[in-house]
C-alpha cells in the first residue's frame, strides 16, 4: 500500500450544493480494489488536520467489485475555511486504509440562503 492520494476538492460557497462524484479505489497498477462488504468514510476538519470542529462526508460503496465509491450531491453548509479531509476504506476484513486526502475551501456566502 502506497501513501494517500493528495486530491483536494474544488472551492464551494457555504450553502451551496456539491453535486457528487464517482470514484474508484485502484491499486498501484490501476486495477479497481474490491469493495464486497466495505465501508468507506471521509471526515473534514477544519483549520488543521486535528482541529475540533468537523464534518462527515455522505459516502458509500455504490459497486464493490469494480471498486467504485459515490458521494452523494449534497448541501455543503459549512463555516467558511480551509477544511482537511482524509478518506478511509475498511475492508472486510476490518482493515482500514487511508486512500485520500487533501483540503476544500469553504468560502463565505454573501447572499443569505433561503
């Protein structure tokens, strides 16, 4: 198992929707890792990578044996800073690998949300 992938999200306005992505989990050749009967989190922090407030991203296996994990659009309605994420996968066997990690930056709303 190689380090974390460093993969920051782009910047989003507090209150605004994130609309998801795809992704698959690979191994150092590039083939897609099986995640039959895996779970997958993401936990941001903000400020540093052990500040206090945090957020856990919405995120699931959506196809096991391709590899596959979605993030569901959803409302980032954060405080406005630089947040740091890591993104973990346990395995069936209880095994936790970290595959991602990097930032997103929440910038402040002007306008007030509805």
């Amino acid at each position: 198992k190689m380090a974390a992938e460093v993969r920051n999200f782009p910047n989003i306005i507090s209150g605004d929707t994130y609309l998801g992505a795809i992704l698959t989990i690979t191994n150092q050749a590039g083939d897609p890792i099986d995640l039959v009967d895996a779970e997958v989190r993401c936990r941001f922090r903000k400020d540093s990578k052990s500040g206090t407030d945090y957020h856990d991203l919405v995120i699931y296996v959506s196809n096991g044996p391709e590899g596959k994990i979605t993030i569901p659009k959803q409302i980032i309605n954060w405080e406005a800073g630089v947040w740091y994420y890591d993104m973990e996968v346990v395995n069936y066997y209880e095994d936790v690998f970290t595959w991602l990690q990097g930032t997103m930056k929440v910038i402040q709303s002007v306008t007030p949300t509805l």
